[in-house]
C-alpha cells in the first residue's frame, strides 16, 4: 500500500477512503498488459477525482457514463451496455454500484463484455457517507459481492477491506470537519490549517494502527471498513 503523502493527501477534502480507492487501482492497474482495451464504466474522462488516473497508464481507455459532463465517450446506462460480447481485456468501476438501482445487471453487463480471462475492478463504498450522484441506493457486504460474481460466473475473485475501525473514524471525523470549514464554521486560516494539519495526522496514525493490529484486536476492528476493491475474472 503507499503511503500519505504529499499536499492533497494532507487536505481535509482528501478521505481516506478516496486515498484507499487510489491505492487499489494503482496496484491492480499496473498488472494490465500494455495496449489493453478497458472500460471505464461511470468514470470521469475530465475532472477526475482522487489522485489515481487511468490516462497515466499505457492502455486504450473507452469512456462510459450516463451524464456527457463527465467528458464520456459512450452515454449509456450501465445496466445496458451498447458494445459487443467480449470486447475489453478489462473493465474498471469505480464507486458507481451504490448509485445503480439494480447493482446485479450491472455487474452481469460488465461478465458480457469481458473477454475471456478479462479482468473485472470495481470499487464500492460500506461505512460511507450517502452522497448523490444523482441518487445513493446501496451498501452491501463483502459476502454479498462474492455471491452475487460467483452466481453470475465470476472466477479468481478477490476482495480488499479498505481500512478497518480506525479509517472509518477518522474519515467520520474528517468529513465533520470539512463540513464545518465549508459553512463558514471554522473562521480564521490558521484555525483551519490547525484542523487539516490534526486530521491529516490522524489518517497516518489510523493506517499504522491497522497495518500493525494483532489477532485479538482485529475480530473487532475488521467489522468496519470504508469500503471495498474487488478483482474478478471471466474465466
């Protein structure tokens, strides 16, 4: 896993979970194969989020959303992709399953136009804040995605927790105080530095604490988690 580093990291609009979902896919993305074809489905092309982006790598990238804004180079609804059977090595989804209403013709749209051996990546949320976009559905369990890719015929399935107890307090805590300084609640550019600067310290602490945790700790602390990054495969 890397590490928090750098300015963006230490801002109090940088979640822990957002540094988790950069981590997962600059770890699995890597492993593609140079040239591949992947689907970035509900990805934003222009005004990416996080510090993870798709372009860096030396892949042939297509573009699907259902809003034109996010700079997409197919508008579509996830649930009904308009592509041939089997025509990408890969397809990422990142944090757009809580905002589908039927998660599961997603995920068997995604199975369809895999081709064999293609690698599947998906992001999603758990111990989050509901965020429209434009509408937030679901949180689901670590054994509801495993199901839910098994029955529809997924192989090699992985599946990460993204930061155990301590991650989801601190991110509790980070985004109270985000939300303060955007209301005007925390006046004074020192005040606010003060802030970040704590916060930012917290997140360090919360990924060390849970990199080091024993087995009598973890059956508690694993009950919680951000979210999660998944890695399936049709076979």
């Amino acid at each position: 896993m890397s590490s928090l580093n750098g300015s963006s990291h230490n801002s109090l609009g940088y979640s822990l979970r957002r540094f988790f979902i950069d981590d997962f896919y600059s770890r699995h993305v890597t492993r593609l194969q140079v040239g591949s074809q992947v689907l970035d489905l509900g990805g934003h092309k222009i005004r990416k989020r996080g510090a993870f982006d798709i372009e860096r790598y030396c892949l042939r990238v297509t573009y699907a959303n259902l809003f034109l804004n996010k700079g997409a180079d197919v508008q579509c609804d996830a649930s009904w992709l308009p592509c041939k059977e089997g025509c990408f090595d890969a397809v990422v989804c990142s944090e757009l399953l809580e905002h589908v209403y039927d998660s599961v013709s997603v995920l068997r749209e995604i199975y369809r136009v895999l081709r064999p051996k293609g690698v599947c990546l998906i992001s999603v949320p758990f111990l989050f804040q509901v965020h429209a976009d434009p509408h937030d559905y679901c949180r689901y369990t670590d054994h509801y995605w495993r199901s839910q890719l098994e029955r529809l015929g997924f192989a090699e399935i992985t599946i990460e927790k993204q930061g155990l107890f301590w991650s989801v307090m601190v991110d509790m805590l980070r985004a109270l105080a985000n939300e303060r300084v955007r209301q005007g609640g925390l006046r004074g550019l020192w005040l606010q530095r003060l802030v970040a600067s704590l916060i930012a310290t917290g997140k360090r602490m919360a990924l060390n604490r849970e990199r080091r945790i024993g087995e009598p700790d973890h059956a508690f602390l694993s009950r919680y988690t951000t979210g999660y990054g998944i890695r399936a495969v049709r076979p």
